[in-house]
C-alpha cells in the first residue's frame, strides 16, 4: 500500500480479521448498491488460472425478495426438522431480520466434486467478510447445514437458471450497518505446532495405538454371529482404529497391509463375511484387489475407505464392484451401520438363493407345471423350466415383454390384469404349431402397504383332464339322448294304451247304443206302418172329422219324425267315434283329414260351449296316405291346447290348403290366447318343457306331436305373440313317407296323449 510500510499494513490486516466476527444487531439503515457491488468485486477479483471462470455464483437479496427468500428458507427448515409451521425468526438469528441486505454464495462446483473449488468458494465469503468490515459494515454468517440448501438453491433458479441447482450453497450473509460491536474471540488463539528444527515437536513414541475410551456401539449395531471381517490399510494406525472399533462391536477382526497378504489370508483360511479396503495400497488399488477377489469367486461385501469425495471415483468402484464407501477419518457409528447393513443383507441374499435354488428345484421336478413371473407393467421377468418344457418357448422369448404381445404360447389369453383374471382355461399353441390345454392361475404380489408389485402366473396343462372331460360330456350326451328316447318311447306306449283304450271303450259304447238304438229305429219303421194303416181306416170312418182326433194324429205323426231325426243324429255320432278311434285302421290309409278335424271337434265339443268360437276356413284337399288315428291326435292335442290357453272365450281358426301341386297339405290351427314368450318358443317341443306347471302340463304334448308329424315326414312350425295369440302350421306329404330309422317317432304305433300342454 502507498505510504503505508508492512508493518501498518499487517497490523491493519489483523485487526479487520480480529474484528471480523458476527455481528447480532443491524442499525435501520439502508446500504449504498454501488458500495455492495464494490465489496463485491473486491472480494472476488483472483481465482486460479486453471479454472476458466470463477466457481461460483453470488446473489445479493434486498426489500421485498428478502422477505420472500427468508420465509421460503425459514418454511423449509420447519419442514425438514418436523416443526409444523415455522415464522422467519426460525432462523434463530435477528440479525438476519434486521440487516438490509442479504448475499447468497454458491459454488458451481459440489463440494462432492472439487475440493478446492469448495475452498476458494469458502475464501471468497472470507473476503466479502473482511472487505466489509474495513468500509465499516457488519456481517453475520448463517452457513449452509443451518438452512436447507435446497430451498436457497430453488429461490436462486429463479434468477440465476436452472443450473444453479447443479452447484451447491455455502452460505448466507446479512450485511448492514452494526448496531453494536462485533462478536469477540471465544477463547485465546490456538497456536500453531512447529515440527523439525531444534525447538521443533518431537513424534510421540507410539502414535499408532487408537484412543482408548472407544465405547462399543448400541446393541442393534453389534455382530450377533461374532462374523469374520478382514481390513487392508497400509496406515498402521487406520488398521489399529479399524480392528478396535470392529472388535468392539462383535467382530472376528484380522488385519493386514496389503493386497498380496489379504489374497494370501483368503486362500489360506477361506472368505471372510466381509471386507474392509483401503482404495491406497503399496501393491495395489484398492478397485483392482477388488476386482481379483471378485474373479476369484469372493461374494462378501466390501466397504471401501478412502479421503476422495468425487462422484466419479465412487462411480467407478462401483463397476468394480465395491457396497459401500467410507471417507476417512472414518465415522464409528456409520462403521456399524454399514457393516450390519451389509451383513444383513448378505444373509438375506443367502437364504433367497437357497429358497430360489429349492423353488428351481421343485418346478424343475413338476412336469405338467410352469411359472411365470410379471413386473408391475406385465412384462415377464422369470420364466421356470416347465414353461419351456410345456411351450416350447424360454426366457429369450419371453423375458421383457408382455407374455400375450408377440408369443404364439398366449395369443388366446383374455385381456386384462391378472388381479381381473384369477383363473383361466385356454388353448395354448407351442412354439412348434400344436396346441395343448391348459389353466392359467394367477396371483398378485404385493409389499406390506398393499401395493401391486408384480404377478404369478401358473400355467398347468390340463391335457389329459379336458381330454377325460370331453369323453364323459359326450358320454352323457348319448346317456341322455338314450334317456329321451326312453321317455318317448315310454310315453308313446302309454299313448298307446290310452288309446287302445279308448278305442275300445268308444267300440263298446257304439256297440251298445247300436243295439238299442236299432230296435228303436226298428219299432219306429213298425209304428209308423201300423200307424199309416191305422190312419187309412180312421179316414173311412165318421170319428175321422173329429177336431180332437185331426190334432192327436198330426201329433202321432210329427213325434215319429223328431223320433227317426234323433235315432239318424245318435247314428252320426255313433259313426264319428268310430272315425276318430280307427281300430280298424292300424296300417297307413288314404283319409280325408277334414274328417279327421270334424270327429276330433265333436270330441271336444264340451270344451267349445261358452264364449269360444270356431271358424273353418277349408280348402280342398286331396286324400291324405297316414296314420288316421296320430294324426287324429295331433288334431286333438293342438285343439285342447287352444281351448285351455283362452280360458272362456276367444276364436279358434282352422285352416286347410293344397301346397306344392297337391303334393302336400297344411293345417293351421290358430288360437287368440295369451301366446308364448319367445325366449320359450325354441323350447316347447322338448320332452318334459310346459309352461302350464303341475298338474295341468306334463310337457310330453307338443313333444308327441312333433314326433308323430316328423315321423310322417312333414314339418310343424309354430308363430306367438304375447296377448294376441298362437298357430300351430303342420305341413304334410300326400304320399306316405318311411319315417327314418333310428329317429323318434319311426314306430307305427300311434304315440300321444289326450290332455296335451305347451
């Protein structure tokens, strides 16, 4: 300095240092910006010239954005400390609340990254300090671990970019004017030690024995196994702190100084549960012993101990192979913790690689059964051996992608998670083309909050179950085909008893009512003989004219009439009965089916009184070759289903015609019932199906109906809507037709029943 000597100049020096401690309280007064910035560049004019620009970055915060800044550090701090809500006075400094200004410091390079970046950052702060104590400013320094870097770094990105956030903060500064005097010294000046020369320090006798008040770790930190741990350090005292610490805390401690010695320990005495190195060795790195020990087959975890903080250091130990890593001087506690972690989780690798090669053992001895295992994103990660027995198909088919996307062996599974679709049958193709069936059995995999981490698939081939299965299904197909056939012809049978019945029921009563009858139609012809002869002689005579005997005789004589009409109507009816049973006419005949419809009305003419009424709509027809007595039946059974589906009243509609050039014939017989849903009209030919219910329906009706119409070789078709009614279409060939072997109704037995239901 310019008329100053040293001696000025250094006792000035040291007064701004002695008197550059932190003030506590600022004065209300603002600070000059062209003064700040002069401090500024004062205090930041040198770096070294290997760096390219200066490391840092520094950020002066006035007004109202120091407000802002202070409450979003002040927020942060009670965040990360728990603290619930937190005013700015949680910074615990009210300098910070009274000094006008605020200058935040950044070093673009992390502390992790460059030392001496760090340091020359730290210098610069030094300087701003010192500067403004010398223009008769006060400073209080709030370092970086009394706030939340991140929130600094987060308000600066603000104004400086982005990239800010890739530096790191190393402190806070309130600068203004003091109220008050700096803070003093806290003790006397700690001298410095002088070494060499003839009043230099002389090394202590042993200065590689450790501290000898070392106090073993917490419980949950100690070896509970007393587990074998070797440590390589060239430092003779790093290796006596090391081995006391361990040795403490349970260990089995075995120390050396080199790599060849610890190479040597392992193969003489076998691998220790872990390892301890330093990354400087006198033959060695401490990455390339680790990777020797790793090449030859060494699996225990190894920490690392080493001065560098780099990230690139710890990037490529690493790739070496290296668990963890501790900076020297290194830390007891996270000693203990780093080792119980490691040795705990070596265990634990144990057991699951002793399960694992269990489980591979047990898939690998089932057959019929593979594994699948899915990420999160259903994408296959573990495919067993039975997969690959099963499909065909390995993990280079399977492993990283969707087990359904692109792989032939499950392009018919449903879509959808597993956890959606617990179980499945599908038909799997393998890798070669066949196809085998299988069921698919999935599970969810989820971590203690419940959380779907993954899922199990099972696939097991079914094979031989579905093939098993698909026998006895087809089995019992035929067993109730046979049982049907039964049934119809049960109730054929019986129809045909019934019938046969009542064929000769109806042949007894016509014999019965003929005998009679006769000798009333015989002694009526008599009397009306002898009644004429008598009526000739009365006309010879007087008593003729007599008004009484006019009018007896008249009467006499229009009796026997109503008396021939009776017997000729008894006869009619007595002849109809005889038409509808047919007992004489048990082979095919030529019939004329009009006659047919009219014997089975007069049948059920007790069910046509009341409110029903009948219309014929007949066409001419030819002579119909058939079983006159089941087709009678079929009249009968679709009549009284028409009269019991409208209750009291509605119209039944008979209706003929010639078809194809009187090649067939159809009758429809249609009535204004109630009708037939339509989800039940597929089923009312089956035996057994009503829609009546006990007792009025058996469901064997319309069943025998269709029977004897197919056996005829015609048709039936059936139309209904609910509320307006149903008809029954029967479609029959002229000529008769062979009814097929083997079919229901081929049987020229008349089937049927009397009381027939849907």
């Amino acid at each position: 300095m310019s008329g100053v000597s040293d001696e000025e100049a250094f006792a000035r020096a040291a007064g701004l240092v002695r008197g550059a401690g932190d003030v506590e309280r600022f004065r209300d007064q603002p600070v000059d910006r062209a003064l700040v910035d002069a401090l500024l560049e004062g205090a930041s004019a040198w770096w070294p010239p290997r760096f390219t620009q200066p490391p840092w970055r520094v950020m002066v915060v006035v007004g109202e954005e120091r407000e802002r800044l202070v409450g979003r550090v002040a927020e942060a701090l009670a965040r990360h400390w728990g603290l619930g809500p937190l005013g700015p006075r949680g910074l615990a400094s009210e300098a910070v609340l009274n000094a006008p200004v605020l200058v935040v410091v950044f070093s673009t390079v992390p502390a992790s990254e460059g030392v001496e970046a760090f340091g020359l950052v730290a210098g610069l702060a030094q300087n701003i300090v010192l500067l403004a104590r010398a223009v008769g400013l006060g400073s209080h320094r709030i370092f970086s671990a009394h706030v939340v870097p991140e929130a600094a770094l987060d308000y600066a990105a603000e104004f400086l970019g982005p990239e800010i956030r890739g530096g790191e903060l190393v402190t806070l500064l309130a600068i203004g004017w003091p109220d008050g005097p700096p803070a003093a010294a806290p003790g006397p000046v700690a001298p410095a030690t002088w070494v060499g020369g003839p009043s230099g320090s002389r090394a202590p006798e042993d200065f590689t024995t450790p501290p000898g008040d070392l106090k073993p770790p917490a419980q949950v930190l100690r070896s509970p196994r007393r587990e074998r741990v070797l440590v390589v350090d060239p430092y003779p005292y790093n290796r006596a702190l090391l081995e006391a610490q361990l040795v403490r805390a349970g260990y089995a401690v075995e120390v050396v100084s080199d790599g060849r010695s610890l190479i040597s320990e392992v193969r003489a005495r076998g691998e220790a549960d872990l390892y301890v190195v330093s990354d400087t060795l006198p033959d060695t790195t401490g990455f390339e012993l680790v990777r020797e020990m790793n090449g030859a087959g060494a699996h225990a975890p190894v920490i690392v101990t080493t001065s560098r903080r780099d990230s690139a250091f710890r990037i490529a130990g690493l790739s070496a192979g290296v668990d963890y890593y501790l900076r020297k001087p290194v830390n007891a506690v996270e000693l203990f913790t780093a080792a119980r972690i490691l040795l705990d989780r070596r265990r634990l690798i144990r057991e699951l690689e002793r399960v694992t090669a269990f489980q591979q053992a047990l898939l690998a001895a089932m057959d019929s059964v593979g594994v699948v295992a899915l990420d999160d994103k259903l994408n296959v990660i573990y495919v067993s051996p039975g997969i690959t027995r099963l499909t065909g198909y390995g993990e280079d088919d399977l492993v990283g992608r969707p087990p359904w996307v692109g792989v032939k062996a499950w392009e018919d599974q449903p879509r959808g998670s597993p956890a959606e679709l617990p179980r499945t049958d599908l038909t799997v193709r393998r890798k070669d083309g066949g196809v085998f069936d299988a069921e698919l059995l999935r599970t969810a995999m989820r971590d203690p909050a419940g959380r779907v981490t993954g899922y199990v698939a099972v696939l097991v081939d079914i094979d031989d179950r579905k093939r098993m299965e698909r026998q006895l299904r087809s089995a019992n197909t035929e067993l109730e085909r046979l049982l049907d056939e039964l049934r119809a012809t049960q109730a054929r049978l019986v129809q045909h008893a019934k019938m046969a019945a009542l064929g000769q029921l109806v042949a007894g009563v016509a014999h019965e009512i003929n005998t009679p009858l006769a000798a009333v139609v015989s002694n009526n012809d008599l009397f009306l003989r002898c009644f004429a002869r008598l009526r000739a002689a009365l006309a010879r005579t007087d008593v003729s004219g007599e008004p009484l005997i006019a009018r007896d005789l008249s009467a006499i004589e229009e009796l026997s009439v109503v008396t021939r009409s009776a017997c000729a109507r008894i006869t009619g009816i007595v002849r109809t009965l005889r038409t509808f049973a047919r007992l004489d006419e048990a082979e095919v005949q030529a019939v004329d089916l009009h006659e047919g419809l009219e014997s089975t009305l007069v049948l059920i003419a007790h069910l046509l009184k009341g409110g029903i009424r009948l219309e014929r709509r007949y066409g001419e027809l030819p002579r119909v070759e058939c079983h006159s007595n089941q087709v009678n039946q079929v009249f009968m059974n679709l009549l009284v289903n028409d009269c019991q589906a409208m209750g009291d009243k509605g119209t039944i509609t008979l209706t003929t015609r010639a078809m194809n050039r009187g090649e067939e014939v159809e009758v429809t017989i249609a009535d204004t019932g109630a009708g037939i849903p339509r989800d039940r009209l597929e089923r009312i030919f089956d035996p057994g199906f009503t829609t009546k219910g006990a007792p009025l329906g058996t469901g064997l009706g319309l069943s025998i109906v269709f029977q004897i119409v197919e056996g005829h070789g015609g048709e039936i078709r059936v139309e209904s809507e609910v509320g307006r009614g149903t008809a029954f279409t029967l479609r029959l060939p002229v000529r008769h037709v062979r009814p097929r072997s083997n079919e229901p109704g081929d049987t020229d037995e008349p089937p049927g029943e009397l009381s027939a239901t849907r």
